[in-house]
C-alpha cells in the first residue's frame, strides 16, 4: 500500500467572512523526509495555509490531511505527530522560561527531556526569567524548542527565524537540516527565498492565496539568471549573444559585454565567446532571490 504522505492537500480553500479568499484550491503534496519552503509576500495565506493544517480552522472547501489524518475529522490525532511554532506566538507572560516549557510537556504528555535540555542549551534560551522581560528573538526560541521537544514526525514552522539573529538562524537551519536526516518532515513558511533555500528540496510560492509555483530548489537554480562580464581583448558583436535563447545583452562597453543567461545558455555563450580573444570572463552565481522576486510581481497587474 502507498504510505500517506506527510502532507496532502486537496482544493484546500479558506475564505473569511465570505469575501476575503485567503487561500484558493491548494493542491499539494510534501513526502517524509521532505523540507518544503512555502514562501510568499504579507497576506498571501501562508499562515491560513498552515493553520489549516494543524486543524485550527476549518477550511471552506477541500481537505488537509497529515499522515493520512484529516486534519478536520481527525484533527487530535493528527496534532499527535505535529510540532507547531506559530507565526503570532502567545507566550504566558508571567511564567520563566523553564515554567512554560514544563506547562507545555505537561499538555503534549511524552516529552524528551534530554532533547528539551539539548535544544534550550543550543539555542541558548533564557530559562529562569519571567517570559515578559524578554526579547523578540528568545521568545522565540523558547517557541523553537517547544516545537521540536517532543521529536514530531512532521514540523510546521511559520517564518521560524523571524527575530533572530544570523548565527542563531544558522542554527536552526542545521537543526532543520538533521531533522530531515532523521526522515521526519518540515514544513517552515517564510518571505524570503535566501532564507530558505540552503535548507529547503523544495519550494511553493503563493501569492493572493493561489500557489504559482512549486519546484526543486535545484532546478529553480537552473531557471535563474548568471550574471556574465566579459572582457575581450577587442569590442566583440553583442548581436552574436543577444541571438541565443534566453540570452539577454545587459551593456557593451568598449571590449566590455554584460550579460545575463540561464544555465542553459552559457555553454552556447562560452562558445560565441571563444571567436575572440578574451581576457576575463566572470559569471556570478545563481541569484534565486532574483526569479522569486520576479514570482512575487508575476500577476500584480493581472490580479
Ligand atoms: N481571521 C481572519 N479574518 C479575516 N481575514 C483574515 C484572517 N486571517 C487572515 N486574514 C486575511 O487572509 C489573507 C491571508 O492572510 P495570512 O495571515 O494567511 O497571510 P500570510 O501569508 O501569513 O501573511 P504574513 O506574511 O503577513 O504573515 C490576508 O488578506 C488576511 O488579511
Ligand atoms: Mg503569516
């Protein structure tokens, strides 16, 4: 028999109020193991999406499921193999660190306490002061660990390193990292493609709570552009590059040609260029950051 997948979406829509269509027919499907960035600018319907996963709402047509588990017939069960750090996180202001951890185990029932004391020493949460005296990024480490203390087969991260800083970010990335080494599975929404792409095998990007792309992050990498500066000993015919597929000319100065391409073209561009004495070439690597930007504008007129 095929194994459910770890996350399995069919039409999953949710509109609120009756007008507002924050996600519109989600059709997706995440494996175990599996790290899937879901990425998307404000209001796009990431957390809708993710709340719906964890059967905090109700969707308005279609079905979530984790694990084979409908998420709204089956929502208990399915919260059994789920960690959860929500994006508008509500910490009790009163209790220490330590105090909110032990009252949330207390609620999940089989916590591992010597994972628990691993992550809060790895992240370096604050444990033994009062939650209100502190700041953005250890709340939100405290929201970390808690998401992972009980070692969930499936973790939903919505935007896990906002507020933290870039060597706690690191961290949990390569917490990430090893939990998918163990074939558990992470779902973590955030806004920005670099954030997610040395961590993710795959990303969907919505926008106006429709997904309008979904792709390895390798071959996302295919489809962006290089940057290539090339020197020639003397000026060179752009209309040479500018006629290969995908090819765009960018400037000629002097003997100096900007250009950008796809990975696919540069062979063809290496080759156009071999006709004449060069005497540097640079193609800067593949900015991902660019194309998702490109997604995120795709439609703004279209609606
Ligand atoms: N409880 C609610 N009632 C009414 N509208 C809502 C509610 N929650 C979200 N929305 C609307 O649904 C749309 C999607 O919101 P959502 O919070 O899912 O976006 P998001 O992608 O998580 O955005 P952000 O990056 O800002 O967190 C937005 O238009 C938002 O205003
Ligand atoms: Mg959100």
């Amino acid at each position: 028999m095929l194994e459910p997948a770890a996350i399995d979406t069919v039409g999953l829509s949710k509109t609120y109020g009756g007008k507002v269509h924050a996600l519109v027919g989600l059709d997706l499907r995440v494996e175990r193991g599996e790290v899937f960035g879901y990425l998307g600018p404000n209001g796009a319907g990431k957390s809708t999406t993710i709340r719906l996963l964890l059967g905090l709402i109700h969707p308005t047509a279609g079905r979530a499921s984790v694990f084979g588990l409908d998420t709204r017939t089956n929502g208990v069960r399915a919260r059994g193999h789920l960690g959860y750090l929500p994006g508008d996180l509500r910490l009790s202001d009163r209790l220490t660190g330590r105090e909110q951890l032990e009252s949330l185990a207390s609620l999940r029932g089989s916590v591992d306490r010597a994972l628990r004391d691993e992550l809060c020493a790895r992240l370096g949460v604050v444990l033994e002061r009062p939650i209100r005296q502190l700041s953005r990024g250890n709340r939100q480490k405290i929201g970390l660990v808690q998401a992972f203390m009980h070692r969930p087969e499936l973790v939903v991260l919505d935007e896990p390193t906002a507020g933290l800083d870039p060597l706690l970010q690191n961290e949990v990335r390569a917490l990430l990292r090893e939990t998918a080494a163990e074939g558990r599975t992470i779902f973590l929404s955030s806004h920005s493609l670099d954030e997610v792409q040395h961590v993710a095998d795959r990303v969907g990007i919505i926008r106006a709570g429709r997904l309008v792309d979904v792709d390895a992050v390798e071959s996302l990498r295919e489809r962006a552009l290089r940057h290539v500066t090339i020197t020639f000993a003397e000026p060179a015919d752009p209309s040479q590059f500018a006629g290969l597929d995908g090819v765009r000319v960018v400037s000629t100065d002097g003997a100096v040609l900007r250009l950008s391409a796809p990975e696919p073209a540069m062979d063809g561009v290496v080759k156009a260029a071999a006709r004449y004495r060069i005497v540097d070439l640079v193609s800067q690597p593949a900015d991902l950051e660019e194309i998702f930007l490109e997604l995120y504008r795709e439609g703004d007129d279209g609606g």
